[in-house]
C-alpha cells in the first residue's frame, strides 16, 4: 500500500452504527455482496466460503470476482495518503470483529521500469498483478481494502500512452467486484521516498486522468473532502454495511 507512487499501511465504547442514510452523494449505499451479513456472528466463516456456487440465487449472474466479500479500494494520485488510509480503515473493521485483509499496492513490487519512464508491459504487469491478488486476497474475508484499483491503476498507462482496448476490457469488467472507490485528493506534492515520482504537475495529471476514467467507465466514487482528513476513514464507514459496532478490546478506552 504504498502509493503507485508509480511509477515503480479507538477509541472506547462506540454507540451503534446506524448506516441506514448513508450514501453517496447520489444516493447509492453499499451494499453487502451475497451471503454476507452485516452481522459479525452470521453468516459464512472458515470452511464455507462465501460466493460458494450453491449460495448464489439462480437468477444473480456469477460475479467477477469468484470470492463474495465486499471490496473497498482507495483510489487517487500518488503520494496523497491511500496507504495510511487503508491500515486506519482496516484497523477500524478488525474492531468490529470482521474478516478483514489488504492488498498492498502492487506497483512497489513491479521490476520493470514506473513513473513517468514507465511500459506498456511495466502497466501491464500492475493491472493484473493487482486483479490477482485481490483474488487470493479475497478469500474467506468479510472486507477486502485495497491500495489502489485496477482503474487508478490504469490511469497511469492512459496518462502516457492514451487507452488500449484490451485494458478498457479489463478494467470495466473488474471494476464491477468493487463495493466502493473512495476517491483520495491532492493535498500537497508528493515526497520522496525512493520510488514515487515528486512532481507535482505529473501528480496532478494522473488525478485528473482517474477522474476522466471514472466518466468513461461510469463508475461511482466516494469523493473525500480535501479539507477533512481527520474524518476520512469515519466517511468511509458511514457508507459500509455495518452492524452494531463492537464493544472496546482489552481494556480500551
């Protein structure tokens, strides 16, 4: 989770969530995928994976993704705090006693060349590395926080290389296993840390492309306010399908 820095990570008692308004600005909710409840003490656990054949209604469509969990991606430029956003998210869920895992951003790990020296295959390499580790990733999870999607993913070969057809395929299929992108702003240039680019035009130019791929592709995101870092990950929450929040661990306060 780091950023694709391309271009080469409570408080005491806390009342009962009450998700029933939240949404986006539009007014879509998230919803749980089939054979998940919101309830942490139901629902499929160890030894029978949720999205099994057998639980999918016989009129619902095999999803794109073979694992039923519900997915959040934290997508955006590089350098605007997605990694730190996705261990603050993840840690929040993991006290409310659900199955939650992570994907780091796949781009740190990528051998071929990132930023704005970056390939055709070196973009090719993250798109799909990214969609399979959200698979293994998946697996038996309630909750899924992904470091980027394969659409700001993509955003970086559209930004030096305009839009192939093969990966418009790829991207649009997949972006359907999401549950929700939350979409993180520029705040400040980016700093270096060895591998993400520092220039903040070329910074700004990828968010403007994520935000030209999400019209294309017509997907919905949940813009975060630039001026509230603080209350971020507690947006996120408040448009998750979450039952009652659990009880302070260990003595917590």
């Amino acid at each position: 989770m780091v950023a694709q820095e391309h271009n080469r990570s409570e408080e005491g008692s806390t009342p009962d969530r009450d998700t029933t308004d939240a949404a986006f600005p539009s007014g879509r909710r998230v919803g749980l995928p089939s054979g998940i409840s919101a309830d942490p003490s139901s629902g499929p656990r160890a030894g029978s994976p949720a999205g099994a054949p057998q639980d999918l209604p016989a009129d619902e469509p095999w999803p794109v993704s073979p694992v039923r969990c519900c997915k959040i991606a934290f997508i955006g430029s590089h350098g605007v705090g997605k990694t730190t956003l996705c261990f603050e998210l993840a840690a929040r869920l993991k006290r409310l006693d659900r199955r939650v895992d992570m994907v780091k951003e796949v781009a740190r790990s990528c051998p071929l060349p990132l930023n704005r020296d970056t390939t055709v295959d070196a973009q090719s390499w993250i798109l799909h590395t990214q969609v399979a580790r959200e698979i293994e990733t998946a697996h038996e999870q309630d909750f899924l926080v992904c470091d980027r999607s394969v659409l700001d993913n993509y955003a970086y070969l559209v930004a030096k290389f305009g839009r192939r057809a093969p990966f418009d395929n790829v991207v649009a299929d997949w972006l359907k296993s999401y549950a929700l992108l939350a979409w993180v702003p520029v705040v400040e240039g980016p700093r270096y840390d060895g591998v993400r680019d520092t220039d903040l035009t070329y910074q700004r130019r990828i968010h403007e492309v994520i935000g030209e791929l999400l019209r294309v592709f017509q997907a919905e995101a949940l813009p975060l306010d630039a001026g509230g870092r603080d209350g971020w990950v507690e947006r996120v929450l408040e448009v998750l399908p979450l039952g009652p929040a659990q009880l302070p661990l260990f003595g917590e306060t």
